[in-house]
C-alpha cells in the first residue's frame, strides 16, 4: 500500500494520510457557484482533487472512498443574475429563473469537467437541498453563545472562537487592518460573519427562527460536511482563494457546533491559475472558460496535461506552447499503446503522485516510459517474437500509470491532428536526431542548421524538452524530403 502524504495548510507541513477509517475515507471539496461558465480557475481544484481521488481509490479501493463536492444554488451573485435576465425580458418570477439557471449551469459544469477525465464525485449535494441542517446548526451556534440575533440576521461571533485565524495564520487584528470586511451597524465586530440573512420577498427563502430568508455561504458546507461525511473526515480541499475567509470560517463554525470533533484533519489548497504568466482577468482580455478552450479545439486532456505539468501548490500557467506540446506527447502516447490494456501502475509513478500529488515529476516518469514503450513498438513491427509478451507487459503498465493521473482514458479525446508514423520514419528520426545532437557536439553548424530546416521542410516539428527531443508529423509531412535528410 502505497504511503501517502499530503501537505497540511493547517500544519504548513507535509504528514502521512492516516484515515480515520481505511474502510470509508473521507474528502470534502468546495465546489462552485452555479451562475456562470466554469473558468480555467474554477477547474484547477476539480482536476488536482480528481487525481488525489484516484490514488485513493487506487490505494483503499473504489468502495471504501467518499468524495463529496457541493454546488452552491443559494447566492447573491446568483440571485443578480436572475435579476439581469428579468430585466433583459426574462417573464418568469424570480424564483423559476434561478432554479433555471443553476439546472442549466451544473449541466454546463457536469459538461466540462467530464471533458477535462475528471471522475464525478460520489455525491453532489445542492445547498438548498440542506437548509433544514443548516437552520439547525445555525440554532446550536445561538443556543450556545457562539452566534446571536440581530435584525433578522444570524452572525458568528469571532471572538468566541479563540483559534480563529489558524489556518491562514493571521490574529483577528491583523485580519481587521488587512482585510476587506463588510460593515453593518448590527454586528459586533468588523469580522463577525453572516450565517443567516433575511430574504426579499421574492427572492429564494426558508422559514426560520430568526426571518424568512437564506444561509450565508459558509455555513452551507459546514452543514453539508456534517451529514455526509460526519463532524470530523479526513481531507477538505479547494482553491488557495478560500482560505480566508470561507475555510477559515467553516472551521469556526465547524468545531463550535460540535466541539472536540476536529472537523477536518488534513486541509488542502491549490494555487491560482494565470494566463501567459498574467493573472487571469476579463480586463486584461485573457479570461478563459473551459468551454472556451475546448470550442478552440482543444481538447479536455490537453487541458488536463497542461494543468498537471505543474505541482498543485505553484500558480499554473496556461499559454498555448504548453497546450501544443502536451498534444504532441499524447497523440504519441495514444499511438504507442494502441489498443493495450491497464494492468497496475508503475511503482515509481505511484509514488510521486503519493508525493503531495507531484506530477509534474510523475509526467517526468511517464515520458521516460514511453521511451521504452516506443522502442517496443518499432520491435513489434519488425515481429521480434520473443520480446512481444515483454512489451505487452510495458505497454499495459504505461497505459495504467497514465491514467493513475486521468490520462490516456478509453473515451478520452486527445485526438491526433497530423499523420502517424510508421516504425520506419520513427526509426530514421531516432537516427536523424542523434545526427544533429552530433552536430552540435562536434560544433558542425552547418549540418545542425541543415537538419532543423529540413526538419521543417519535411513537415515535422521538433522541440528540445529537458527530457529530449520531441516530435510530431504535421498534415503536410512529406517522407521523401525527410529521407533526403539521411
């Protein structure tokens, strides 16, 4: 069994996952709020808690993991733009065009993530489906001194959670001087925070002690955590930019409403997306949707690789060289294991994706294994015999080792967009290749210069990586100009 260790943000440390029950582990992800189009941003956590899934369920089994993402269907942003619809000629109440509009967006959601190999989680609570556990909860935090009324709202007293700040490590002071908090004449203290607020009479509303109104945002997970997973799991996940305030807050709420429990015990963050190294920003003009990238042509594998070419916890930057060459290498990799079937995944792949999820280093691996995977294919084809069993064997582990990281799936849609080579060009561009790299050893520019323009002359693109050279055939290959080469 493979040892698993993940990186703490609570303990800003990386500690070996012990579940609390081997036989059910536990993992909660925040999941989005449904208004809108998934944006690059918004997948990044579903792609990176999607490979600690698999591992999971590699290591414990399928039967013995619960993942729970929730979609947030009670919210302002929501409720604007219903408003927006209305007013732009939309005749239905209110009410009909939200439960629209989130149907629709979680379609959407379901849509793209699939697209990007993401497996679904095992459940996918809608908030508005818990509002009984949450009026609940919210009633155990007044009757305990933790929460207090006011003007038909519901908001947590900070300072009766003397450990709040710990997981993004501030004091309540500095958060006060640093942070942007909404002002209101009814709270207490600039950073109390909101779990119940009254409603509008025709905007969405439950019935509750307090008004007729809606949770606020973060006592919907803390809620939906507590009945699906219990007062304490395992492992709570999202984006680096809930930190502060929402995981910050579910914690507070969390272990005041059931003390001693522990909520979760292991929390889990990834940075932020960029876009050719800017902050990804519709003012900037570099905002991407999934469905953007995938309309383009590329294709949700790409997405995928590009996205786990970088660990987790760096920002990850999406530029359109990173998406060709990850196209390049997969449309390779599909060639070569043809129609193989998984076995069990290399032990060192497993280990790095073990490794706080580092893989980049497991891709590392995986290129250094299709390596030997395309050397048993060029054997294949010249019918060496005795090594057939033996490259079954390579191509069966590779194909597994890949899709221990959601790549390489049966319905996966990394399709190739040039010719495939044959074992014969496959052969003279191993040979063609080790002639340039000669070049350059001997400082032979001229025939260095030959080879890499008539590489582009042939209808082949090389680039340099640090694990060699790769390259892909274009539509406009032509053999006989790549055999002038030799």
């Amino acid at each position: 069994m493979a040892d698993i260790r993940l990186h703490n943000t609570m303990t800003r440390g990386k500690e070996r996952l012990v579940p609390l029950d081997p036989a059910n582990v536990r993992m909660y992800v925040c999941g989005p709020t449904v208004y809108d189009r998934a944006h690059l941003g918004n997948a990044r956590p579903v792609v990176v808690f999607d490979v600690l899934y698999r591992l999971l369920r590699h290591v414990y089994g399928p039967d013995a993991v619960t993942y729970v993402r929730n979609f947030t269907d009670v919210d302002d942003k929501i409720n604007a733009r219903a408003r927006a619809m209305q007013q732009a000629g939309d005749g239905r109440d209110l009410n009909a065009i939200i439960r629209a509009l989130t149907d629709e967006t979680i379609g959407w959601y379901h849509a793209d993530m699939d697209a990007l190999g993401a497996l679904r989680p095992t459940q996918e609570p809608r908030a508005t489906e818990y509002i009984p556990q949450m009026v609940a909860m919210i009633a155990g935090l007044v009757a305990s001194g933790h929460a207090y009324v006011a003007q038909g709202h519901v908001l947590f007293d900070v300072r009766s959670y003397p450990r709040y700040g710990r997981l993004s490590g501030r004091s309540v002071d500095d958060m006060i001087a640093g942070a942007r908090v909404e002002v209101a004449p009814y709270k207490r203290d600039p950073m109390d925070f909101v779990l119940w607020k009254p409603s509008a009479e025709d905007e969405p509303g439950w019935e509750s002690p307090w008004s007729r109104g809606r949770p606020g945002w973060h006592i919907e997970c803390s809620a939906m955590a507590r009945e699906l997973l219990g007062e304490s799991f395992d492992i709570h996940g999202g984006g680096i930019d809930l930190q502060f305030p929402h995981h910050e807050n579910e914690i507070a709420q969390s272990c005041c409403a059931h003390p001693g429990a522990g909520f979760a015990r292991v929390w889990m963050h990834n940075e932020m997306v960029q876009v050719d190294g800017r902050k990804m920003s519709k003012s900037l003009g570099n905002f991407f949707t999934v469905r953007d990238l995938l309309d383009q042509g590329w294709p949700g594998e790409v997405i995928r690789f590009v996205m786990l070419s970088t660990h987790y916890r760096k920002p990850m930057d999406w530029t359109e060289e990173k998406a060709r060459e990850a196209l390049s290498t997969l449309k390779k990799w599909r060639a070569y294991v043809g129609d193989a079937n998984p076995s069990r995944p290399d032990k060192i792949v497993e280990s790095d994706i073990a490794d706080d999820l580092n893989t980049p280093r497991a891709l590392t691996h995986l290129r250094r294994m299709a390596k030997d995977v395309a050397h048993i294919v060029r054997l294949e084809h010249f019918d060496v015999k005795e090594l057939t069993e033996t490259g079954d064997d390579v191509k069966a582990r590779f194909l597994a080792s890949a899709q221990l990281l959601g790549l390489l799936l049966p319905d996966g849609d990394a399709t190739p967009t040039g010719s495939e080579p044959s074992a014969e060009v496959e052969a003279l561009m191993e040979r063609l290749l080790l002639s340039r790299q000669a070049a350059r050893a001997a400082k032979d520019y001229a025939r260095a210069d030959q080879l890499r323009d008539g590489f582009a002359e042939a209808g082949v693109i090389v680039q340099d990586t640090p694990d060699g050279p790769e390259w892909e055939l274009t539509s406009h290959f032509d053999p006989s100009k790549l055999e002038a080469l030799r």
